[in-house]
C-alpha cells in the first residue's frame, strides 16, 4: 500500500509496540502517507488504513504470544500422546521447566513409560526414550563428573565394558563416582552377584591391589614412563579382581533408599509406595479419586515436589504447593494461618499427610490444606 520495504514494515511493528512512540510513530505515518499517495490511494483511505495499523499495538504483543504458545502447547500435547518416552526423555535431559526430574519421571510411570536405571554399558549422558522405555542418563547420577561421563562413552564406542576391572582400567572413576554408580544400578550389568554390596567390595579391593602394584616399580618406570593413580597394565593382565566373598543379601528398602538419594528418584516404582501401609491405615484418598470428593473434607498423602510463596494484601505470607502420588498431581494451598504453623516442617523430597477441604473450580480441583504432619521416614 505504502511500498514499505520489509525492513521498514517491520521497524513500524517495533514501533507500535513500545509506550513512547509518539515521535516515532508521527514520522512512520509521513512516510506511509507519502508512499500511499504515490500508489494513489485517497487520504481517507489512508487515515483508515493506518488506524487498523495503530489498533494493534493494543493486541500485539497477547495476540502472538498466545497464538505461539498455543501452537507449542498442541505440539507438546501431541508429543506426549504418541511419543511419550521420547518426549520425557527431551523434557528431562533439557533440565528446564517448573517441575524437577522428579515429577517428570512420575509422569512418565503415568503415562505406562518403563524407567530403565542407569547402565554404563546402555546409558548416553542424556536420557533417551524409546518404544515406551526410557533409560536414566548418566548426567542424572549424583557426583559424577562430566568428564567421566564422556570417558564412559568414548570407551565404550571401542568396546563395551566386559567386568568390572575392565571399567576400572578403561574409566579409573573416583571412589565417591564409584558409589554413585552402584548406588545408581549403573554397574549391576557387571554384578555377577546381584548385589551391590559386592560391586563396592570389589572397588575397595581393586583399589587396594593398585597401591600394592604402584609401589612395585615395573618396567615402564624404568623406562621413564610416567603414569598417575593405578597401574592398568597390572590389573589387565594378571591381577583382576577374585574372590569376592558371599555377602549377606541387600535390605530391599536400604537398596531403594540409597537409589533415591543418588538419582532423586526410583526407576522401579513411585517412593510413596513404600508408605502404603500407613497411608492406608489414615484412610488417604488417592489423587487420581479426589475429582468425586469435591467440597468435602478429605485426608491424602502426597509427595511435595514444588511451591511457591506469595503475600497477601496484609503482607502474610501463604504457599501454592504441589504434591503428588503414583496416580496425579495436586495442586494445594496453605493460607496464612496454617502455612504459619507448619512452614517449618515442609521439606521438598519427602512425603506428608495432609488433611483439608477439595476445592473445585472450572473442573480443576484444590486441597486447601488446614493440617499436615509428614510421614515417618522408612
């Protein structure tokens, strides 16, 4: 209409959309006019035409964030429809979003996407999704530096990790990163036992074999060969790891246990599991029934993953927070009074029992919380 380049129509829409833009405004509508009557377009015409152009500055800025988060949310949706492990696996290794690891691998198990722990031998340092299986990432493992992470695959692209001398040998990993993967279930491929106890036995024994050859000089220390920590060439040929004792059997809840606190979640099942006792003996209702309890008051127990803290128009502080069980996620809110009384007690990573009253509104349900006390610690 004007003959505006592209560079010049899109310095208009920059313009329109700031609060001061008089000034600037005033000359794009010179320049519009003048390039208009040029293409003999009549000054009414004109004046029209550039009040629809000023108009959407009011719905400029709402109009396309809307429209493209729109447009990602119908993707995202669709992703996790029919692609959901490879989705999740996106989602977490991306290391963004509100929720933690933890919530997104509870999502997973939701939507019947297998969690695969860590495996030294399978495991990328992301996580990766497949055919509704989704295996743990070594970026996942806590304490596990990078760089033994990219020495994991760089080895293992040569040959994968036959026993556990020869991942010692190929990765020399500290002992803290050792833990870590047994801890994990990232070494229970090697585990000729099935017992992790075993895989941190056969560490320590290593370990004490390498300071017995280290201070044996060989034949690449007379020959100036300069090597730091154990000797691998001892280990490899000739002194592996043997006679690693028959120990007693794991405590399935200490295995669990120690899982959790290396990944900060299980691969297994949902931790609130191993409450079911006590929550069934409080008569909890599950997330996924709470829709049918609305407006009543109800007691349920859940996982907190997340919150926030805001202030009301007296300045008290009150909590949005969320928890979950292996069946959803519920939305909570403390108000200032009982927020108040229990603040002190909410720790993230942990289970409570919460007693209060289903809020329904617009079909989306809130536990105004009015008690919560946490769940004894297995």
């Amino acid at each position: 209409i004007a003959g505006f380049t592209h560079a010049q129509a899109d310095g208009l829409r920059k313009i329109i959309s700031k609060k001061d833009k008089e000034l600037e405004i005033a000359d794009y509508y010179d320049q519009f006019k003048k390039g208009a009557l040029v293409k003999k377009v009549s000054l009414n015409d004109i004046q029209s035409i550039w009040k629809m152009i000023t108009s959407f500055s009011g719905y400029s800025f709402c109009k396309p964030h809307s429209a493209s988060y729109a447009r990602v949310s119908f993707q995202a949706a669709y992703l996790k429809t029919h692609y959901p492990a490879e989705f999740m696996a996106a989602v977490i290794s991306n290391q963004g979003g509100f929720y933690s690891t933890f919530a997104y691998v509870s999502e997973a198990g939701r939507l019947s996407v297998k969690i695969l722990p860590p495996d030294i031998n399978k495991s990328n340092i992301s996580w990766k999704g497949h055919n509704h299986k989704l295996r743990v990432g070594l970026l996942s493992i806590k304490d596990l530096c990078l760089k033994t992470m990219k020495t994991i695959i760089k080895e293992r692209k040569k040959t994968v990790f036959s026993n556990l001398e020869d991942f010692f040998v190929r990765v020399n990993p500290r002992e803290d990163e050792v833990r870590a993967l047994v801890h994990s279930g990232g070494l229970d491929s090697l585990d000729d036992q099935g017992n992790r106890a075993a895989l941190l036995w056969a560490f320590a024994s290593w370990q004490k074999q390498g300071k017995k050859v280290d201070q044996q000089p060989s034949l690449f220390d007379l020959n100036g060969f300069n090597h730091t920590g154990f000797n691998p060439i001892g280990f490899k040929h000739g002194r592996p790891i043997t006679n690693i004792p028959k120990l007693p059997a794991e405590n399935p809840v200490e295995k669990l246990r120690r899982e959790f606190l290396v990944l900060g979640f299980l691969c297994a099942c949902h931790p609130i599991i191993l409450f079911k006792d006590i929550i069934l003996q409080h008569g909890a209702i599950k997330a996924m029934h709470l829709p049918v309890f609305a407006n009543k008051k109800i007691k349920f127990a859940g996982w907190l993953i997340t919150g926030k803290v805001v202030k009301t128009k007296n300045g008290d502080p009150m909590k949005f927070l969320t928890f979950e069980d292996e069946t959803g996620i519920v939305e909570t809110v403390f108000f200032p009074k009982p927020y108040a009384v229990f603040c002190h007690s909410l720790d993230y990573g942990r289970p409570y029992l919460l007693y209060g009253k289903l809020d329904s509104n617009w079909g989306a349900i809130t536990l105004i919380v009015e008690k919560t006390c946490p769940l004894p610690l297995i």
